[in-house]
C-alpha cells in the first residue's frame, strides 16, 4: 500500500437490520458507504441493538441481520478495505453506552423528535433503551473516535447530541473523543415514495407499490414504476414543489445513469411518462440484479458470513477497546 503522508478520515455508520432494504436505503446509504471506502478508512455496522428499542421476533431479527450483512457485502462493502460488524458482538459499545447515559440529560433526550415520534407510534411499549437510543448511537461513534458520520436526515439530531455529549465528557475529564461531523452525499439524499412523492420512501408503508426492495425481481421493479405516481401536465421537468412524482423520478434515474436532470428532460421530451416510467424501472433493475445474483449467493453461505462477522468483530473490539480503557480510567473505575 502506497504511503500517504495524510491521514485518512475514519467513518462510522451503521443501519438496522430491519428487514430487506429498500431503494431508498440503497441510493441513500449503502451505495455510499461502498464509494466511501476509497477515500476514507470506514466501519461499518449493523445495528442490531437498536433494533431491539422496538418489539422483534427473536427468530426475525436474527435472520435480518444475517441478510443485513449478505446484502451489504454483496452491495460492496469489501472487508478487505473496510470494518463490517454487528453491533452486538462488540461489547464495548453497551459499556460505554452506559457512561454517557450518565454524561446524557434527561432534558436533552426528552427533546429528540425521533423518540416522541416513535413513543407516539408505540405508546404501549416506551421502554428505556428508546429514550436513551441517541447515547447508545453516540457509543457507536465516539468509541471509534469517528471524524464523519454518514447520516440521514432524520438523524442529524442523534448525531448533534453525539458531539453534544462527547464535548461534555471532554471538558469535565480531559479530551478523549474526537467531535463527529455529519457526511452529507449530496445525490439521492431523499428517495420519496412512488404512491405519495410528499412521503419518504418507507418500508413500513402499508402500500407495497409505494417502495421498491432491493431484493425486488425486474418484473416487479418495472411493474411498481409503472404505477408510479405523477402530475397530469405531461412534461418531463424537474421541479419538486409542483411535480414531486417526476422529480423523484428524475432523481433516482439520475443516480443510475448519472445524467443531469436537463439531459434527461431533453431524452424525454416529447415522449410520454408511460416511457420514462418504463426507462426509470430498467435502469433500477439493471443496477439492483447483480447486487441480488451476488446477495442469494453470499446469503447461502452462513459460514462465510459468520466468518466475516466474527472478523470484523475482532478488529472493531480493538479499537474499541482501547477507547472504552481510557474512558473507564478517566471516570475514575477502579483498575485491577
Ligand atoms: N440509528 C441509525 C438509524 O436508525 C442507525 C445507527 C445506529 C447509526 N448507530 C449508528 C448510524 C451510528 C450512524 C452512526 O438509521
């Protein structure tokens, strides 16, 4: 390997295993995380323990984050380059998720939108890792001294209360965690849904042809955008206030072919939305098949995903570890 006198920029981001991914989750997330891993030295991590803030099947939630892992290897999430681990094989992270539950406010996690959406949503289960979900999701990033944290939109307030509380711990004991900065792509930021392009794309939407899955056959991925929802007026434009269906549209066709939204108005012009719908769900399934031949390949193959787990493990817990040494003295537990 060629010496750099630079440093890279260490990444962390993490996705919860629930359930297959969607076309959202692939533009926004995981297509990024595999171009990032050239540039930046990454972690990668599936969330397994946040998962748990809401109620799972055991046996559903253990074959997720097995497919969460075979999908993410087979969208290109390469060990060779990157950390690739489940949450919940390196302790660390709970151990220090309990430090900075004492270094977290009352206050401050009561404020986050994400925890009175989701206890609006569960009122009969509010149980305490959902309140302190962010000081958990703080572990998992300060624990590695993370520069950038790729994100989503609905969680930039986690990641502010990360540098809220790393800041904290830094000015009471002496600086140990380095302030997390969120990494912002600039494409595909926001995949909306088909059926209502005012909502984001959700798999948790009652209406299957609302969202496209990863592991969606060609048929079904150019069946769903044909039934895409868009405006009457009959132009190919980009504008998201007034034709949010097209725009979106026009969005993820840019992502997979890289053309500017004038080059695709100008492919299009003239020609009816029945084509570009035909256009967009090809250029998906072009892109998501092989993804899919290598996922049922890898899936198959339990030893080698246990294998690359139990790896990724092992080298996650060392960095881990040294971080949680330093934080465990520092608050003055006992050494032996
Ligand atoms: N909370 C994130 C989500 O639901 C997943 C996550 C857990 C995460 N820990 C993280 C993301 C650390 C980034 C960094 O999307």
């Amino acid at each position: 390997m060629e010496q750099t006198t630079e440093k890279k920029k260490r990444i962390l981001s993490g996705i919860q295993p629930s359930g297959s991914f969607t076309l959202g989750n692939y533009i926004g997330a995981i297509r990024n995380w595999a171009k990032l891993q050239d540039d930046f030295e990454c972690l990668y991590m599936v969330a397994d323990l946040h998962a748990l803030t809401v109620r799972q099947v055991p046996a559903d939630l253990r074959a997720r984050t097995k497919e969460a892992t075979a999908m993410l290897l087979a969208a290109g999430i390469d060990t060779k380059e990157s950390i690739l681990f489940a949450q919940s094989h390196v302790p660390a992270h709970t151990q220090l998720n309990w430090i900075l539950c004492c270094n977290s406010q009352f206050g401050e996690l009561s404020r986050m939108t994400q925890f009175k959406d989701k206890s609006a949503k569960h009122p009969d289960n509010v149980n305490g890792g959902l309140f302190t979900y962010p000081a958990l999701m703080a572990a998992d990033i300060l624990i590695y001294n993370a520069d950038l944290v790729p994100v989503g939109q609905d969680q930039t307030q986690h990641l502010e209360l990360a540098r809220t509380v790393a800041n904290r711990f830094n000015n009471a004991y002496s600086p140990t965690f380095t302030l997390p900065d969120g990494y912002i792509t600039k494409e595909g930021a926001k995949i909306m849904s088909l059926t209502d392009p005012t909502k984001k794309m959700s798999k948790s939407d009652d209406n299957q042809n609302s969202f496209i899955l990863m592991n969606d056959d060609r048929d079904t991925i150019v069946r769903k955008f044909k039934r895409a929802v868009t405006d009457s007026d009959g132009v190919i434009r980009f504008d998201t206030e007034n034709k949010p269906g097209i725009s979106n549209l026009m969005s993820i066709y840019n992502v997979f072919t890289g053309k500017s939204m004038d080059e695709i108005a100008a492919e299009f012009d003239g020609r009816g939305y029945a084509d570009f719908k035909v256009a967009v769900g090809e250029v998906v399934a072009d892109a998501l098949d092989p993804i899919n031949a290598e996922y049922e390949k890898i899936l198959a193959d339990k030893a080698y995903i246990d294998n690359t787990l139990k790896e990724g493990a092992q080298m996650a817990s060392k960095l881990a570890n040294r971080t949680l040494t330093k934080v465990y003295k520092k608050v003055g537990l006992y050494q032996i």
